[in-house]
C-alpha cells in the first residue's frame, strides 16, 4: 500500500483536465470573464457544485 509521502509527487490530474478545458473554452470565443470565473471556481477555489458551476458561467458581474 502507498504512503502519503509517495504520493506527494502525483500530479493533479482534475486540475491539469480542467486547465485543459478551460483553455479550450477561452480559444472557442468564451467571453473572458466566464473562462475566469470558471477559473477561479475550478482551480482556485475547487468547488465543484452545481451552484457553483452556474454562478461562474451565468453570472454578468465581472470578478471582483
């Protein structure tokens, strides 16, 4: 079995597909505030909610 210490090295695999994506969304014409909400839902604050994902692609006001 792994020690935690083994898997220090593993990369993030969700946040190296939702980097992905989101780039991918960003070089199809997505306004850029979406792609930074999006951004900052997924990467940064890793919140994965369904009220989280609508607010960052529905919301009209830009990040504070």
């Amino acid at each position: 079995m792994s020690t935690p210490s083994q898997l220090v090295n593993w990369p993030d695999v969700p946040a190296q597909v939702y980097g992905k994506f989101i780039e991918s969304l960003g070089a199809s014409g997505v306004p850029s505030e979406v792609v930074e909400r999006l951004r900052k839902t997924l990467l940064q604050d890793k919140n994965l909610t369904e009220v989280a994902l609508k607010e960052a692609i529905l919301a009209e006001s830009p990040l504070p």
